[in-house]
C-alpha cells in the first residue's frame, strides 16, 4: 500500500487547533448563553457549564466523584488552569442547573 506524504500543519492552526484553545473557545462560547436563573447566583454559568465538561474531559465515573475530588489540588489546578473554573460547584448545584 503507497503511503502519501504526512505535512505538518502550520503554527498557525496547530496553535488554534490545542486542547487549551479549544477550551478556551468552548468558554467564551458558554460566557454568551444568557443565564436563565432568575436570582443572583453563587456560580456563573460558564463556570457551572465548564465544571460539567470537565466531568467528561476526565473522566470522572460520576458527579459524586467528581465532587468527592474537585478541592484536590491537582483538580483544582486542572479546572483553573485548562478549564478557567474560578468556583467548582458541588454535584447538588450541577444537577440543579
């Protein structure tokens, strides 16, 4: 079987096509739904959106899990730093959104 020739991809989209950039697009994205609770909220939506999305991104076997887990460093570091999560919300607040 003939291979063909792998070019690599520019700077430029391998720069917009990271994990982090996506990410941080995903966010910006979250930031423009309009929040349809009503009273002032502990949580923003995007971090609420975010916090969900991590559960997946990681792999958390459940939300319990992930509560159990979100106030570890390492988890924290990961939601600030990948996910832009200023305030993780417990797994009650997730479902209640």
């Amino acid at each position: 079987m003939k291979k063909w020739p792998v070019k690599p991809l520019p700077k430029v989209m391998r720069d917009s096509l990271s994990v982090p950039a996506l990410l941080n697009q995903v966010r910006k994205d979250f930031e423009n739904i309009p929040d349809p609770r009503r009273y002032g909220q502990q949580f923003s939506l995007a971090d609420v959106l975010m916090s969900i999305l991590t559960v997946f991104n990681l792999k958390f076997p459940s939300l319990l899990k992930f509560d159990e887990q979100r106030n570890e460093a390492r988890i924290r570091a990961n939601l600030k730093s990948l996910f832009g999560v200023k305030h993780a919300p417990c797994n009650t607040q997730l479902r209640a959104v």
